[in-house]
C-alpha cells in the first residue's frame, strides 16, 4: 500500500542516488539483518530508509552518519507494532500517531526524528485509516532529512512507549469483521 502512495523518486532524483537492494534474512533470534557487505557500505552513507520488511537488528543500524531511517504508522506510547491503524480503528480512537524514528536495537522505541498526529474519526475502515496513514507520512521523509542534516537537531528518545500489539486474535478478528461490515461494535 506504502509504496503505491509515496514514490521515492518524486522526493528525490534517483538517477543520482546509489542505492541498494537487499534481502534481509532472519536472524537466531528475534529480526532480520541485512548482509554483511550491506552494512560495509552503508558506512559511506549519510542515512539508510528501511521499507518493506519486519524488525531490523545488527550493525547496519549505526553504519550511516545518521543512522537507519523507518516509520512507525501508529502511536508509539499507545500501539506498538502492528498492524498499522488496525488497534485504532478497534479501539475506536479519533486520531492516529505518525513517527518517522531512527531505529535502535529495541522494537518500536527509536529516537523520533518527525512525528504527528493525524484525525481518522471520518474513517469508516481499516483500509481508510491504513491510506490515511501512508499519505499523511509521505513529506515526513523530506522532512526528517532535512532535520538530520541541522547541526543543531536531536532526536527525542521515547520514554513512554505502549503496549504491544500483535496480530490480532480470534476475537478480535471477529470483532473487526462485525465492525468493518456495520461501522460499529
């Protein structure tokens, strides 16, 4: 859905911009790394964006000069994890949270680069909070970069953060069929 909102080359000309795919694998443990030759070059770059894939662990978080970029569609001193807008939308809240955060080795608690809130009460589904979410952090990007780049700019580490919140369960999936399909529980 991310990707079909935001593309990467309207913020940037990516003629001019090395980049580099890769496939992140599971780790032992909890996470994904990327490969080791991934976080060698990513020592040589000013910031690293991840999209597309679950929770990033290893060297690669430190590797560039400002650390590896991610967004967090959701509020992190209320949900944690995921998915996103999918706890609001249950929860009934009027306004979901927005972070653009650099990643530490902790799960949803990086230090906040650009954060915001966005209204979802005229959000009758979970699809339209999801696309709420996804357009409403496309200019966070641009704008994280530019904060990073100040000299004088310090990201804010979370103190707060909430609960965590997984896949729903049986429950709780029936209670979104039951609420996507009349608008009320």
């Amino acid at each position: 859905d991310y990707r079909e909102l935001v593309d990467l080359r309207t913020i940037v000309d990516f003629d001019d911009v090395n980049h580099v795919t890769c496939t992140p694998e599971p780790t032992d443990g909890f996470g994904n790394e990327v490969p080791a030759d991934v976080s060698e070059a990513a020592q040589s770059v000013d910031v690293l964006v991840r999209f597309g894939f679950g929770f990033l662990v290893g060297d690669v978080l430190n590797a560039p000069t400002h650390g590896t970029l991610s967004f967090h569609h959701g509020d992190f001193r209320k949900y944690r994890w995921r998915p996103a807008g999918f706890w609001e939308f249950l929860h009934d809240e009027e306004e979901v949270g927005i972070t653009l955060q650099r990643l530490n080795d902790k799960l949803d608690a990086g230090e906040v680069v650009v954060e915001k809130t966005s209204r979802i009460d005229d959000c009758d589904t979970w699809q339209a909070i999801k696309h709420r979410l996804f357009t409403e952090s496309s200019s966070m990007l641009a704008e994280g970069i530019q904060q990073l780049s100040r000299e004088e700019f310090t990201p804010t580490q979370l103190t707060d953060i909430g609960s965590m919140y997984t896949r729903p369960a049986a429950l709780d999936y029936l209670r979104y069929l039951w609420k996507n399909t009349t608008g009320r529980l």
